[in-house]
C-alpha cells in the first residue's frame, strides 16, 4: 500500500527515532513488532486492518510471538486461531531466554 500514513496510535510508538521517516512498506515488520508488542488496542487494530487476520497470524507465528507477553499471545491465540500448544511453546522459550524472560512478566 503505497503512501499509507501511520496514524497517531502507530507513530506515537517511535518516540525512539523519527516517526516521519518510518515507512509502511520498506518498515513494516519494524511498524509490526512495535505495535503488536508496545502498542494499545487502537495500534493493532489499525495493524491488523492492514494486515488482514491472515496476514497478522503470518506474522505472528514467523516472528513466533517475539517480544510479546503472554497476555498478548493468549489472545492472539484466541482471536486467530494459533495452535495453543505452539503459543506455549513460545512462551515457554521466552521465558528462558533472559530478554524473553523481561517481556513475560508484562
């Protein structure tokens, strides 16, 4: 989608770089992770209407659920239709990993 501009919900996210230069297309990964894992309900909504559920569970199970607590996965889980026992798995690999094991207790 070219020329589509990150609404407040999303920009807001970047307070650590420059909200302007990021771009849907070339950052959309980037633009993802940011709003799955910091964002509120407005920010994935609005990722998830670019998206599509197809491509939001795509990318969630891609990046298996990098970044998010388990809050957050449970209910993508729920929402999406993910295997629950790869969400656990997910979780679980968090937990060990001592970056994980930070955004686990989220």
């Amino acid at each position: 989608m070219p020329g589509v501009v990150l609404p407040p919900a999303i920009s807001s996210l970047f307070w650590d770089c420059d909200a302007g230069r990021v771009d849907w297309q070339r950052d959309r990964d980037f633009v993802v992770g940011r709003a799955l894992v910091s964002g509120g309900w407005a920010a994935a909504r609005w990722v998830r209407l670019q998206l599509g559920d197809a491509g939001l569970r795509a990318w969630i199970e891609r990046h298996k659920g990098r970044g998010m607590s388990p809050q957050r996965l449970r209910f993508w889980q729920l929402v999406l239709d993910l295997d629950p026992s790869e969400v656990s798995r997910w979780i679980a690999a968090h937990r060990t990993d001592p970056w994980g094991a930070r955004a686990a207790r989220g």
